[in-house]
C-alpha cells in the first residue's frame, strides 16, 4: 500500500512536472535572450520554479486529499481547485497562469457562463465531468453541464440588454513594434520614437475619440522634459491619448504606469500595482541574486496604491497593465466602475511564443468574465479588440507597426 501511495504521488508530481515546463519554457526567451543570463544558469532557477509549481499544484492537493478526506474521490477535484485560487495568490502575489478553468473559453454557452461562474468554478466542471464518466454517473453529468449552459445563455441575455443602452466610441489602437532589444538601449529606443508620434499625428486627423499606445510606448519617463515627450502632449492637445510610459517620483523611484492625457496633461493615471516578481522587483529573500546577474541589477518598481479606472467625461476606463490581467479578483475590481477594459502591454520580452499567446488568452477570459469591451494593445502584437462574448474583432499581425480603428461600446 505505501509504495502504491508512493508511486501515486509520484506520478502526480512527474505529471506535473512536465506540464509547467512544457507550458513555461518560452520564459527563456525573456530570461536569455534578453536578460543576459546564460542558459545553464536560466535552468538551475527555472527547474527548481518548474518542480515548485509542481509541488504545488499538483503533489500538495493529492497528499492532503488522501489525509484529509479518507480518499473519497468526489473531493480530489475540490482540492486540485482550492490549490489554483491559492496558487493565484500566494506567494509574492501569486501567479495565476494555466488554470484549467480558461479552457472554457473554447466552448459555447459555457463560456459565456463566465459573467457568473469564475475560471475556479470552470476548473471544477472540467475536473467533475471525467469523473462522473468515469463512474457512469452520467445524469449528474448532463445536469452539471446544463447548469453552467444555463449560466451562460443567462449571460448572453445580460449582455444583450446592457448592450442596448451602451454609448459607442470610436479609438485608434497603435502597435509601436519596437523589438525588445531596442527597447533596452534608450538611445536605440529613441530611433523609433519619430515613427511612433508620426502614428500618432495619423491617427489624431481621424475621426476618433481615444488613441491608445502600449505599455512603456515611448522611451522617455512621464515627467521628463524632452523633445519628443513635449510632442506627445502637443497631440494630446487634439485628442486624448492614453499611453504606458515610466515615471520617476519620490526620491527617483520608477512607477509602470498608464497615462491619460488630453489637453496638453494627464487628466488621471494609474500605477501598476501587481508587479511582476524578478521582472518589475526582486522578492525577499532572493535581493542577493542581484550580485551575481548583471540582468537584474536595477531599481526595483514601486507598486500602485489603489486599483482605480481612468475617468475622462463619458469613458471609464480600468487599465491593467500586462501580467494584471491574469489576476481574476484584480481585474474585476478595477472594471467596477469602467464601462471599457483596456489592457497595456508588451509581450516582445517572450517574442511570438507560448507565453504570448497564454497571456492574450487571459484578456478573452477577462472580456467575457467582466461583459465589456476590452482593448488588448501590445507593443509586439494581437493589437486588437475583443468583444464581451470573447471575439477578436481584428487583429494586428506580429510585429507590424501601424495603427488599427474600431467602434466599441462604453458598458457599465
């Protein structure tokens, strides 16, 4: 019996094992390519994350199952979802990437059912349903699925009636397509900065009511008086402009940010406040590893104070920057008082890889768990915009430069 246990968990573990590094490798993009660490040194850390996360997610529920519950079968899958919330908040802010509920998205009606039924709740209908075929229990089957089917046509009612009263806006999405190792080097950054506000002056002749730029569009800090920065507040003198750029304040401390400005200021911002760890801030107690990789010497990020939408006459706008939009509970407490989501972002740091195409994912689960439209504007691409049913209504290609117009509607 012990050594049955042993191979049980065993397997739990090398499963998942294999799932996180299969699903996480393209982080080496980021760390080696970019980061200047070298891909020896980016496998000692990230084998150990890999085997951690693994742990986790899946060893931890197994054993606690089989001591908590005497083994009975229908509690496995509570605990294998109870690890996915915990693992989204904790530690250093969790890290709420591959949950198993996001594979709703894929499936009409159940999808829809998100306005209602969270990615937990989904986790747990797609861990339920094996099980109950396995047992033959196939009318809880049908009820379980015809339970979330419900939620979700439901949902598709509530859309459509907050749809009817919705005001439309007409933004102009710009995709800076500035590669990542340019985007390091602040004079190879300032290259591109004369093809981005030539964007900008295209996109102000418009007929639009909102121009959007990605996250640290620009290479020059907010409050910075420079050339190119005294040009962007001149366009927004035209139309408003909402744009991620870094800021230093408070003893020269740097802040991610999201600005909106319109008539030559910011009429309101936002600062980041889930910073990523290691990327945006090295997490106690690895501060250390600072002396050993010249890639992660820098000045950690000062996290946001408050989770706030951007307020310009009729727009409320919830803006989470980058890896915010994972976070479930953040995201819908930022939309509270939106009636648009947009989110900021720049995903050259992992190229055309896995990891950018799980990140783009989050923001169709985050349209359709809110029922608003999002706008999802990434420096390397997918700039688009993604309605609350969860459509892509269009789509910049990978790498391209230009801009990209649409009509969405403000749904509070």
């Amino acid at each position: 019996m012990l050594l049955f246990r042993f191979r049980e968990g065993f397997f739990w573990f090398l499963s998942g094992s294999l799932f996180f590094f299969l699903s996480l490798r393209c982080a080496g993009i980021a760390a080696v390519e970019f980061g200047g660490v070298s891909p020896f040194l980016f496998q000692t850390l990230f084998i150990p994350f890999v085997l951690f996360l693994s742990l986790y997610q899946f060893y931890a529920p197994l054993k606690l199952w089989q001591k908590l519950s005497g083994r009975v079968i229908w509690t496995l899958p509570l605990f294998y979802a109870f690890f996915e919330f915990l693992r989204s908040h904790f530690p250093y802010g969790g890290f709420p990437w591959l949950i198993l509920g996001s594979l709703s998205l894929y499936i009409p009606l159940v999808r829809d059912s998100l306005l209602y039924a969270n990615v937990y709740l989904q986790s747990l209908l797609f861990l339920f349903t094996p099980l109950f075929v396995y047992r033959g229990r196939f009318r809880a089957l049908a009820f379980l699925w015809s339970v979330f089917a419900l939620l979700g046509f439901l949902a598709l009612l509530e859309k459509e009636r907050r749809l009817k009263f919705a005001d439309s806006l007409r933004v102009a999405l710009v995709q800076t397509a500035v590669p990542q190792k340019d985007k390091l080097s602040r004079d190879s950054f300032k290259g591109h900065a004369q093809s981005i506000l030539e964007l900008l002056e295209e996109a102000v002749k418009k007929e639009v009511e909102l121009i959007v730029l990605p996250e640290s569009a620009l290479h020059f800090f907010y409050s910075e008086e420079e050339e190119n920065n005294l040009r962007l507040r001149e366009l927004s003198l035209k139309k408003p402009i909402l744009v991620g750029l870094v800021d230093l304040r408070e003893r020269l401390r740097p802040y991610n940010s999201a600005y909106l400005l319109s008539g030559g200021i910011a009429v309101d911002y936002y600062d980041k406040v889930r910073l990523f760890p290691v990327g945006e801030y090295m997490p106690k107690p690895f501060g250390s590893l600072k002396d050993f990789f010249p890639s992660l010497e820098g000045i950690d990020y000062v996290p946001g104070e408050k989770l706030k939408p951007l307020e310009y006459n009729r727009v409320k706008i919830a803006t989470a920057i980058c890896f915010e939009v994972a976070y479930h509970s953040l995201v819908k407490r930022l939309s509270e008082r939106a009636n648009l989501i947009a989110v900021l972002t720049n995903d050259g740091w992992f190229k055309d890889s896995d990891c950018t195409h799980q990140h783009y994912l989050w923001a169709r689960v985050r349209a359709l768990e809110n029922g608003k439209y999002l706008l999802w504007v990434n420096n390397s691409g997918d700039t688009g915009v993604i309605d609350p049913y969860g459509r892509v209504l269009g789509r910049m290609p990978y790498m391209k430069r230009g801009i990209s117009f649409h009509e969405v509607k403000l749904i509070p």
